[in-house]
C-alpha cells in the first residue's frame, strides 16, 4: 500500500519536468487537432484519421504557430521603422485573425496525402492578408521534396532514381536522345574543375526507371529557368541588387544570393512535375483532387494580390530581415469552448523566389497611392525575427 501511495505521489513529478508553455502549448495542439477533425468530419463526412495523420496534424500546428510569431514580430519591426505611419499594418498576426475553417478543411487533406511541415522543404504555412475581411489566410505550399513524395506516391511508375545538376560553364555536359542507337534518354557530364566551375548556364534532370527505354532527361537552359523566376524574387537568393538604408537614404547594394541553388530547385519543380512523371489514375483520390484545386486558388489569389498592389502602384521592396526562432511558443490560452473558426478567410503574400518553397518577410509600400497592403513571409526558407510572445487567445 504504501508503494502504491508513494508512486502517485511521485507520478505528477514527472510531468513537473514541462515548462508552463510546454504544458500550454501541448494543451493547445491537441484542441488545435480535435478542431480539425470534427471540421473535416462535418464537411466530408468521415473522421477517422490514423496516428499518422494525427501527428502530422500536431506537426501542423507547431509549424504554423512559428510562423505566426515570426509573422508578428516582423509586423511589429516594420510598423516600428516606418517612417509614414499610414503603412502600418494594424492586423495582428494571431489564431483569432485567420481563417480556421478554411484551414482546418486544407490541412486534414494535406495530412491524408501524407506531407509533413516539420520536415525539410516538404510544406510550408504563407498567411497572406485580407484587407477586406481584416483577418489572414494560410495558404499551404509544397516544397521541392513535398512534390517529389506526392510524384512518387501517385507515379503511374516510381522512377527508381532522379538525378538534378546544375551546368556551369566550364563544364562539359552533352544530351544524348533516345534513338536507334540509344534505348532511351542519357547523358554524359564532366567537372573538369570542380574549383572553378564558373557561372551557372542552366541545368538538367535525369529520371531513371527499371526499364531503360523509359529513362528521360529534361534540359533546361538559363533563359527557360528564368522565365520561371518568380517576378518578385529575392536578391538574397537570386543575386541582383537590393534596396537597403545607409545614413536615412535608400541605396542600392549588389546582392550575390544563391544562384545555383535556385537553378537546382527549379529543375526539381519541373522534373517531378505530372508532366515528366505522369500520374496512376487508379491513385488518384479525393485528396489529390482537392490539393490541385486549393493549389490554383492559392495562385488565383496570389495574382489577384499582386494585381491590386501594382493598380494601386506600390513599390515594393522585400526587407529580408534575419530571423531566429522564438524560445517560448506563442501565447495560447486554454479556452474551454468549442472550436469555433474565424468567419472570414483573407489573402497571402507573394512567393518570392519560388511559388512555392518557404516563409518571408513583408512587401513594404514606400511612396506611391495610400494603399495599405502589407505583405507577409513571402518565401518559405526565409526567416523572420525573433518573436515577443503574444497573448492574444485563439476561438478554439
């Protein structure tokens, strides 16, 4: 008996080892997951989701509440250094200012396809705002490695391997087309000086199957990367030139960026594209079906976006400020309610560097029409700054 009382007694000390955000934001991930079931099931009709697919939901919440911190706090930086404040955006970056129901719905079908936010590159949450509806909708985008799983997932054939390089100029790459004297697609490449290979001229991919007739290779050259350069993308990452602040002026400063690393990432768009990697009809479910729906409303929406900036003629200039990720989560309370979602859905911010790959920071207007549209992590590898905690409490 007493062993007995003394492992009760001891047993709260173990769950003592959690910090009160630990403890509040586990509280909160699991309303978060609950939520996100019963919309699922009051939509589609079924809400039975594997422990899997709870986990991937749990991993959803963690990932959109970092970037909700890092959305807020460069909010804050912004209104803070904006010299007219009729630009600030007033909007905080919180559960209770975006559009849960609509979420809830995208990202129980995102967990039936299987992509995970927490890993790299696979999907990342891009709030953009509403300015009518005063509230955010997250938009949901894959990366490079999300489009190579689903490709894989829904292959009419899996390729046994893809191979993606970028050609330099001084290396030495030759296309060898199917033919007579060829089963299929090959190549040859050679780095003659893997030191100085100097500048990027395009780049390749390579799919390979079981049956080498099958095998393909997809040729793109600089002009055709650059037609699929994003209009707004970033000199961090593409190079160019860059508007910063020196002495209270706006100058302009040359930006080296990464340059071969965005040629590899376009290629891997464009080889694990349906186009090169047909999809299996018998795969294809509900899921896919809604994801490629969502996906052109997302980019609907990124053009309507981009179209009311450009009418109303703002300059915009991207402030890639550097981001470290918060300690403490973000604030979020233990409602006792119900999930209730926010009635409204807003829009996102621009992709800069890919339509598609990683979080970033705000489109700024400058001088030009009194337009208030702010834009907001534009591109998911980017990171924001480092988050005060904020204490407003989500509706669910």
């Amino acid at each position: 008996m007493e062993n007995k009382a003394t492992q009760a007694q001891q047993q709260p000390q173990a769950e003592s080892n959690l910090s009160p955000a630990e403890i509040k934001n586990a509280g909160a991930s699991a309303r978060f997951t609950e939520m996100i079931m019963r919309q699922y099931g009051s939509t589609v009709g079924a809400n039975s989701f594997s422990q899997r697919e709870t986990q991937l939901i749990k991993g959803y919440f963690i990932a959109i509440d970092e970037t909700l911190k890092k959305a807020e706090a460069e909010r804050i930086r912004k209104n803070a250094n904006n010299k007219n404040h009729d630009y600030d955006n007033n909007l905080p970056y919180t559960w209770n200012t975006i559009d849960l129901t609509q979420l809830a719905l995208d990202l129980a079908h995102y967990a039936r396809m299987g992509l995970d936010m927490q890993q790299d590159n696979h999907l990342f949450p891009i709030p953009y705002k509403d300015n009518k509806a005063e509230r955010y909708t997250i938009t949901l985008m894959e990366g490079y490695n999300g489009i190579r799983y689903q490709a894989e997932k829904y292959a009419i054939t899996p390729p046994k391997n893809v191979v993606v390089e970028v050609v330099f100029s001084n290396d030495r790459f030759s296309p060898i087309k199917k033919g007579k004297d060829n089963p299929g697609d090959t190549y040859t490449f050679e780095v003659p000086n893997p030191f100085d290979r100097g500048k990027p001229v395009g780049a390749f991919g390579y799919i390979e199957y079981d049956d080498p007739s099958k095998n393909t290779l997809v040729v793109m050259s600089r002009a055709d990367i650059e037609k699929r350069k994003p209009r707004y993308a970033s000199a961090e990452f593409w190079g160019g030139t860059k508007k910063t602040w020196e002495n209270g002026r706006q100058v302009e400063t040359e930006i080296e960026g990464w340059e071969p690393e965005m040629f590899a990432k376009t290629m891997k768009r464009e080889i694990y594209s349906a186009k090169h990697i047909p999809r299996d009809p018998m795969k294809i479910d509900d899921t896919y079906h809604y994801i490629k729906q969502r996906e052109s409303q997302y980019a609907q929406l990124a053009a309507e976006n981009e179209a009311t900036l450009q009418a109303n003629s703002i300059e915009l200039t991207f402030d890639d400020a550097s981001i470290s990720e918060a300690q403490a989560p973000a604030a979020l309370p233990e409602p006792a309610q119900a999930a209730q979602a926010p009635q409204e859905a807003p829009e996102q911010p621009k992709a800069k560097e890919e339509p598609a790959e990683q979080p970033k920071a705000a489109g700024r207007a400058t001088k030009g029409a009194k337009a208030k549209q702010e834009q907001m992590i534009t591109d998911p590898e980017e990171d924001a700054s480092e988050a005060p905690p904020w204490a407003e409490e989500p509706d669910w």
